[in-house]
C-alpha cells in the first residue's frame, strides 16, 4: 500500500483554509497538545486532539440525532466523567450551527458507516486541531475514502473535519481540554500500569516480523452506555514514511460514581488489568496475525465445515460465529501463550493456556501448540511465523468435523 500527495494538496487548497487562517488570526483559543507519554523505545501511549474532540461534538450532536454507536440522547454518562462533564460544559453549542451541521453529517455517516472507528482512524492521519492538514500521508486505500463501500463517505469525512476545527476554534475546545490535563494524564498512568511493553520485542521475535511503532491511544471522553463489561477498541493500522504503525484505540472499562467537578477525580476509568492487558498484548497480536491471513483464503475457506455447532458452543462467550475468524483467534492466543514461554514468564504462561483453554473453549489450541514446537525449533527452515502457516494449514487439512466434535466432548470430560 503505497502513501499518496494527492489527498494533501486538495485539502491543502480548499477554500475553508482561508476561514481556518481567519479565524486564527480574530479568536483567541488554547492549543491543547496530544498528551503523549514514551513508555518504551517502539511504544507510546497518548490522548489524542482530534478524537476528544469529535467526542464532544458527536455527543452534542446526538441531542439531534438520537443516537450514534454507542452514544444516546436518553442516557446522561454520569459514569464516564469526561463525556458528563464535557456535555454540560458545551450543552450552549448545542443548537449553533456547527453542531447542527456536524449533526446533519453524522446522520448521513450512520446509515452508510454503521460506525465511528473508520471516522477516528481518518483522524488519526490529521494534524491536531485547530492545525489544518495532514501528519502522515494518507493511504490509497483508507477506509473512510473507500466508495466503493461506503460511497460519499469521503466528502461527507473532509465536511465533517472542516465542522470540528470550526467548532474547536469557536467553543475554545483547547481550554477544556487544556484545563482538564490532570484528568487525561490520570488515565494514562491507570493505563500504562497494566501494559507489558517488555511483550512486544518478545512478540517480533517469536513473530519474525515488526513495526516501525505500537500507538495507544485512550478515548476518555468516548461515550459507552452503562455497564460492568462494556468498552469498546479497535485497533486500526497505520502508514508512515516510517513504515506500517500498529495501533490500538481504546474506551474507558471502569464506571465511575460521579462527582462534582473533573478536578476531585483521583480514578479516571482505565485502571483495568484485565481488559487493559487484553486489548494491548492481544490485540496487538491481530496486527502480526491478521495480514498474513489475507494471501490463505482458499485454505481456510477448505476447512469451513470445521466450524461446527459444537465447536461455535464452545467458543459462545468469545462471540465467534464463522470458522475464519475462530481461526485468527486461535492464532493470536497462540501467540499469546508461545510469547509468555519465550518471557520466560511460567506463571502468565500457564494463566493464558488455562484461560483461552479451559475458560473459553478454544479447543484448539494444545494440537497448535504442539505444532509450533517444530517452528520454534527450526528458525532457520522457518525465518517467521509466515514461513510456518501452511504446515498449519496441512494440520487443519488433516482434521474432519468429527475430530473437532471429539476435541469439543474431551474438553467438557475434563472441564
């Protein structure tokens, strides 16, 4: 996938720009910053501009919408602090223009997206607000630009950028923002307490690949509705001149009593080991996985029948409905497990093969395991775990439906 200039000289020469410098140079506003913390050479983790941001601005556009993911107009997010606080700071904005318009966009988005992470993966590429342009070139083939998929999703997105600058520039996002940097570096430090950045270099090598950089970013101010086990992520991968970024994006997963300024908070959501742990080493792993998947389509489209009713009963609490998927999943988590063992890391080790094993059924899992062995062994014959997939392949080959129902029943004998 080749970086194009074409996307950059538009925009550079849209007539908005002109708006953009005027509006610099008549109102006074705070630049905000990423919020950025290196907690390793490859590893960052960071509060993004643009994302909180357009947050904001969709939360008050759902006054008019009704709804947009997981955002509602009947729901108050008293349990996530930022969104409460942010909507009753901007509620004045409510019925300015600029929502209205962004409200207007983000309508026609839902019913050709069905979703808001290919509008925070475009953001990702931008400078942060209120700056115009972009700081990494743009991919041919973004998803949000895609219209093909999702026609007239490109026009609407560069609409929908144009609204949030106006409206960060005219509600002075960046003083929000600005003033509530205690809030945002809070959650930073719950999160990096639980993310193993030691993993990673483990990870490439096992993998025998890697990328040029691993980007979290946290979305304090992203609304989820009410409940214990509810966050969203997703992990998008970026171009750089640098190479390819891996990237994980990820809600709050703590609910939080509310209280009555942002300011006497001292929990901020994200100290979560659990779901934090989960949503970097694994999810990461579906960076070294996923691509190397896209050339095998003709073998796992041979082994579809694998996927049988008894084993989408075992994997039920991980919602697997297709055998592609129960495939990439099982991968990672062997990934996953495989890495611990290179940590030497025993006690994780054996936390991850119980886990992934005995707790969701991926039943799979010890005949790959005791597969990998022979890739382990010979890095000379297999360079990367890219090498080794077909003799993954010709094992699952090898396995009829019934042997996967025999592996479901043995699982519940010993369950």
């Amino acid at each position: 996938m080749q970086p194009t200039r074409h996307f950059i000289r538009h925009l550079i020469m849209r007539p908005f720009q002109f708006l953009y410098m005027l509006g610099l140079f008549l109102m006074p506003f705070t630049l905000f910053g990423q919020i950025e913390k290196r907690i390793s050479k490859k590893v960052t983790i960071s509060v993004n501009t643009n994302i909180e941001t357009y947050f904001i601005a969709e939360k008050l556009a759902v006054e008019h919408i009704g709804n947009y993911v997981f955002s509602n107009k009947d729901i108050d997010f008293s349990h996530q602090p930022i969104v409460y606080f942010a909507q009753k700071h901007f509620g004045i904005w409510k019925d300015s223009p600029t929502i209205l318009r962004i409200s207007s966009i983000l309508k026609e988005l839902r019913e050709t997206l069905h979703d808001n992470s290919q509008i925070l993966e475009y953001l990702l590429y931008r400078n942060e607000f209120p700056k115009a342009g972009f700081r990494r070139p743009v991919p041919n083939d973004l998803i949000l630009f895609d219209e093909k998929k999702y026609p007239g999703a490109k026009k609407l997105g560069l609409e929908l950028t144009d609204s949030l600058i106006s409206f960060y520039l005219k509600a002075k996002v960046g003083d929000f923002l600005k003033n509530n940097t205690a809030f945002y570096r809070g959650a930073i430090s719950e999160a990096e307490k639980h993310i193993n950045a030691k993993a990673i270099p483990f990870m490439e090598k096992w993998y025998g690949s890697s990328f040029a950089a691993y980007e979290l970013y946290l979305m304090p101010g992203m609304p989820i509705t009410p409940g214990d086990d509810n966050y969203r992520a997703f992990g998008p991968m970026l171009d750089s001149p640098e190479g390819k970024i891996s990237a994980m994006v990820f809600s709050s997963s703590i609910q939080l009593p509310l209280l009555s300024s942002l300011s006497e908070y001292t929990q901020y959501g994200f100290d979560n080991a659990e779901v934090t742990r989960f949503l970097t080493v694994h999810e990461i792993g579906h960076s070294f996985v996923n691509p190397l998947l896209l050339s095998h389509r003709s073998d796992i489209d041979h082994d579809h029948l694998l996927f049988t009713p008894n084993l989408a009963k075992s994997l039920e609490q991980s919602y697997i409905s297709n055998w592609e998927v129960c495939l990439i999943e099982h991968l990672v988590r062997l990934g996953e497990i495989r890495t611990a063992r290179a940590m030497g890391n025993k006690e994780e080790e054996t936390r991850l093969r119980t886990l992934h094993t005995k707790t969701f059924g991926f039943i799979l899992l010890p005949i790959l395991e005791q597969k990998i062995t022979e890739y382990e062994n010979n890095r000379k014959r297999y360079p990367n775990f890219k090498s080794f997939l077909p003799e993954l392949f010709k094992l699952l080959h090898g396995l009829k439906p019934k042997n996967i129902d025999a592996l479901v029943k043995a699982h519940k004998k010993h369950d």
